[in-house]
C-alpha cells in the first residue's frame, strides 16, 4: 500500500467527517467542502483540482435533504448531477480515479428481492433521480471510477435518524411512533469508511458500481428498537404503516442492496447493521 493524496469533496459532512479521521494515517488528505471550493462552479473546482493534484477524489458532497429537493429540484440538481459531472471532468483532467457516494434511492423499491449492481435504477424522488443522473456524468465523464452505494446512513455526530431518536427519547416523548413498512439495510458511516479505506489499500485496480451497505436488513421500526435497547433507554415505540406518516418524497419499501460485486471480487463482506450499530452506539458521545 503506498500512500495517496486523496481528496474528499464534502469532508466536513457526516460521512466525509468519518474517512478523513480514518485515511489520515494512511494517506494524505484534502477537503473540498462548501467552504474551500464549490464543485457547482466548474472552474474554481478545476483550478483547487490542479492545485492539489489528487490520485483519487472521494466525491461525497451532496444535497441530501430528500424531502427538501421536491420543492428545490432545481438546486437538488445542480449539486447532485452538474456538480457531480464537475467533479468527474475535473478528476478525468488530472488523471485520478473518482469514488462517487451515491445511494439506494435509485431504486424504486417495489422488487421483493435485494438490488444488486446489475439491476436497472428507476429512482421515484428527485434526490433520488438528481443521485443517478450524477452516477450517469460520473460513467460518462471517468475512464477510472467507482460508484459507491451506501444506505440508512449513520455516524459520529450525525444528523441522522438515529441522533433524532435519541434526542427525542431524552426530550421526554412517551411514545414514538416508527415506520414498520420500509425494509433497508442500516449502514454505518464507520462501516463504509473503514471498506472504502480496504479497498484503496488493496492496490487492486477496482472499477464500476460497488454496493457497499452493511449486512442483515432492518425496518425503521426494527432500527430504532434495536438502538434504544442497546442505548439501555426504555423507550416506548411503536411500529405504524408509511402511509400514516406521508413525505412529500416517495420513500423505496424495499431498499436492501446486495452486495454482489463484493462477492464477485471475492472482498470482505460489509460487516452486519446490529454489530455495526453496537460499535457506534459505544462510541458517539451522546
Ligand atoms: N445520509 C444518508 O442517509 C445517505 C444515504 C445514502 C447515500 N448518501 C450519500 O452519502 C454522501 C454523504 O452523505 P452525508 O450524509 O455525509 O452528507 P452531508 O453530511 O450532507 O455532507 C455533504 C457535505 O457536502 C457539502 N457541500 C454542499 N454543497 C457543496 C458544494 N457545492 N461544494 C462542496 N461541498 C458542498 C455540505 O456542506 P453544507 O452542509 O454546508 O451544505 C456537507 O458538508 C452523499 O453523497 C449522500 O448523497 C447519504
């Protein structure tokens, strides 16, 4: 393993937050977030590039307000597909390879069966369809890239859904009601760092879509369950049907990745969502 100048656009966001903690030793690492350049401006993007001079950049800005970019399509847009055909042009120019964050919302959700990386995407929200018109700039624009699909992400500091239900349970809400009919895989930003960082230090010249979700599937429901009891706060939950709680973005019912081209490498699998979320539970200072 030999070390890289890696840049990471969105690293002071959740999961950026997490791989630049965790590269740092291997690697040399440079943060494009909003406040150092602005991927949606193509030169100065190109130009803060050139000056750094990266192997590879990890690409996981985003507009990640799902329910947000209904309303907001337009900015959704220009951040998730011209921001991300930006970054792909500006890594193309400088010969880097570059990792793209995408997500399960590219999936509609109606198979009964996980979705693997051969499966066609048929997203049903505009975060959704603004991630994978970003996937199609970045195939379109790299000749050296990986697309990363992550999902129910969590991690240090949050926001998340999990940092949500803690702050509700400490509130004092006597009952919290969850969604029971939504099954996805609840992923680590730990789990997904500490993957991207094997597969950077294997030296293997790995390319294309990777599903990189954590093992086992869960509902919301079966999420916030889970964390309460291993969080040791007696919370009552209750489990209740999407349709009670409606979004203005439409929300896959089926959302578990399988993780086949991990298999098809012969890589380690991602590691399970329960021992996931017990590592982090015991070590985000809540
Ligand atoms: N969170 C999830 O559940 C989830 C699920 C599946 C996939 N993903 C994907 O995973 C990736 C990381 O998600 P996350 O939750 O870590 O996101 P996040 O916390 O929202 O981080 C994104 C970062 O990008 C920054 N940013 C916004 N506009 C930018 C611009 N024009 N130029 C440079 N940086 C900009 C943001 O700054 P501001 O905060 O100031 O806007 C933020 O620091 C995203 O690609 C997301 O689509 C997330």
């Amino acid at each position: 393993m030999s070390n890289k100048k890696i840049m990471i656009t969105g690293g002071r966001g959740m999961l950026g937050r997490q791989i630049t903690d965790d590269f740092k030793g291997d690697h040399t690492i440079y943060i494009a977030d909003i406040d150092d350049t602005d991927i949606t401006d193509f030169n100065r993007f190109l130009k803060f590039t050139k000056e750094i001079n990266p192997d590879i950049i990890i690409h996981a800005a985003a507009y990640t307000r799902v329910d947000g970019a209904e309303t907001d399509s337009d900015f959704a847009y220009k951040l998730n597909a011209l921001g991300s055909k930006n970054v792909a042009i500006a890594a193309e120019e400088v010969k880097a390879k570059i990792i793209y964050i995408s997500t399960d919302y590219v999936f509609d959700g109606v198979s009964d069966k996980p979705y693997n990386e051969y499966d066609t995407p048929n997203p049903s929200s505009v975060y959704g369809r603004s991630k994978y018109a970003g996937e199609v700039f970045v195939r379109e624009n790299s000749s050296d890239y990986i697309i990363a699909r992550i999902s129910w992400l969590y991690g240090l500091g949050g926001p998340s859904f999990l940092h949500t239900m803690n702050r509700l349970s400490v509130e004092g809400v006597h009952e919290l009601k969850v969604v029971n009919d939504q099954i996805g895989n609840p992923t680590s930003t730990l789990a997904v760092s500490s993957k991207l960082k094997s597969l950077i230090n294997l030296d293997k010249d790995l390319r294309g879509i990777f599903h990189l979700t954590c093992e086992g599937s869960a509902s919301w429901y079966d999420l916030a369950v889970n964390f309460f009891k291993l969080r040791g706060l007696d919370q009552k939950v209750t489990p209740c049907a999407s349709s009670e709680y409606p979004t203005p973005a439409k929300r896959p019912e089926n959302s578990q990745l399988d993780k086949m081209n991990l298999r098809l490498n012969n890589l380690d699998p991602m590691p399970n969502w329960e021992d996931a979320l017990k590592e982090f539970i015991d070590i985000e200072k809540w």
